[in-house]
C-alpha cells in the first residue's frame, strides 16, 4: 500500500526535474537570429521578409548582432545579450 503513495510523488519530482532542466539549457544561436527576425518582419513596413537578415558575432556583452536590411533601404539593429535578450532597443530603424 505504502509503495501506491510513493508512485505519483516519484512520478511529480522526474517532471519537474525535467522542466527544469529543459528551462536552464543556454538559448542557441540558430534561436536568437529567429527570434528577431520574426520581430523584424512584424516592425518593418511591408515587404519586409526573415531572409533579410543576418547575424554577426557580438563585442562585450553584446552575444549577438542581429541586422535586418529591409528593401526599401532601411535597416534594424537587435543586438542580443549572452541569454538572447535585447541589450538595448535601437527604436526601430536606423537612417
């Protein structure tokens, strides 16, 4: 009887363990340049698209650059901290 009341808490605890480890795994790259080009394409104008833009490696605290080089001429800058966070907003696109 004992071992029927142990089973849902063992079940409880591995979920848990999992989530948490699967929250602490560090935020690739290939996640990063997605994540703000996606933000790219719902700031600019239209005919904006993901495959405008790139990523180039950060200085400092600065993991990642990520620029967006709309066709009409505009540019956006993301640049991403070590966990993918926006460092600093550049208020939209750079003239």
């Amino acid at each position: 009887m004992n071992r029927l009341l142990f089973l849902p808490v063992a079940a409880l605890t591995v979920t848990v363990g999992y989530v948490g480890f699967q929250l602490g795994q560090p935020v690739t790259e290939t996640d990063i340049i997605t994540r703000y080009a996606a933000r790219y394409v719902s700031e600019a104008p239209a005919g904006a698209a993901m495959t405008d833009c790139l990523a180039t490696p950060g200085v400092g605290d600065v993991r990642l650059t990520v620029i967006c080089a709309h066709p009409g001429g505009d540019s956006f800058v993301y640049p991403a901290g070590p966990r993918g966070g926006l460092i600093r907003d550049t208020g939209g696109p750079d003239t």
